[in-house]
C-alpha cells in the first residue's frame, strides 16, 4: 500500500544473523565510524543514497487500511481466490499443491503439462485482456494468481471461463 522501496523487514535478534541483505549498508567495509555495535544494523542500516521520501508514505497507508476494513479486504480476497482455485482444480482435474499449506492472496493453480505456455499466456492477453503469470517449474505448468483489493468475483470467472475454454483447444482436447 505504499511506494516501492519503503517496506521494512523485523526480524528478532536471534534470527538477524541469518539475514544477507542484497544491498548492503556503509558498515558491511567495517570502517570504524560506521559501527553501531550490531553487525545486523552495520549491513543494514545506512544504504547511501536511498531515497527516503517513500517512507513518509506509510502513516498515509497505514490510516487508509484502517479507514477501509483492510483485515476484511485480505480476508474477501482470500476468500475469491479459494474459489478461484477449486474451480481451476475442477476444471483440470489436479489437485491443488495447498491441500496442507497455507496461503493468503496469492497462490498457485496447476495446469495441465501438455500445454504450450507461451500460446497460453499470448491468448489470455489477446482474447481476454488477462495478464498474469504463467509458469513451467520441475516440469510442471502453473499459473500464478493473485488477488488484490481491486479485485472481483467476475475477474476470476473470467480467467476460469477463459482457462476452461483455452486449455482444450491447446492441449489437443486432452483436458
């Protein structure tokens, strides 16, 4: 809910010596006047030219989740795309990988492998106006949905519908 770059990690100080950060602060050289005293913060803390006006950001999104039920927004979301992914597994015959795993607002549907992805993604976009992530891991095809505040039942009966009616032609009618 707010500008990129301007999330935050907590992470309790038995775990901080787990944490590599990508982009590394002025006290990862060592150099003395850097130190605060924790390694974590050394590498962490001051990231030069970082641009910190996205962080005067988060009171305004903080205020705007608590001005617009946002537990219930995730939970609503939740909710469609617990549906959306019981109608693909129906649709497709595979079983859902969350049987046993929890999820929130983004998930994996698996598809069936016989598809051709790129032909797949290209007539979702064209015919259907839907962008979403289609993905080939471990020799298994799936498609990556995630569901926003924005979000509506009817989004997600189109990419089913859609899915339902593309997913035959390009397998060959195996589905």
């Amino acid at each position: 809910m707010t500008p990129k770059g301007s999330a935050f990690l907590y992470a309790r100080r038995e775990v901080q010596p787990l944490i590599e950060p990508l982009v590394v602060g002025w006290g990862w050289s060592g150099v003395p006047e850097f130190h605060t005293g924790s390694r974590f913060l050394d590498h962490n803390q001051w990231l030069g030219t970082n641009d910190l006006s996205a962080y005067l950001a988060i009171p305004a999104a903080i205020r705007f989740m608590e001005d617009h039920a946002w537990d219930r927004v995730r939970a609503d979301c939740h909710a469609l795309l617990e549906g959306a992914l019981h109608e693909i597994s129906t649709l497709t015959g595979l079983a859902s990988v969350y049987d046993h795993a929890p999820f929130a607002q983004l998930a994996i549907a698996p598809l069936p492998r016989a598809q051709d992805l790129l032909a797949l993604k290209q007539r979702l976009l064209g015919e259907y106006k839907i962008e979403i992530p289609l993905i080939d891991w471990q020799n298994r095809h799936f498609v990556r949905i995630s569901v926003q505040g924005y979000n509506t039942q009817a989004d997600l009966e189109t990419l089913v519908g859609a899915l339902g009616r593309l997913l035959p032609e390009l397998s060959g009618g195996l589905l």
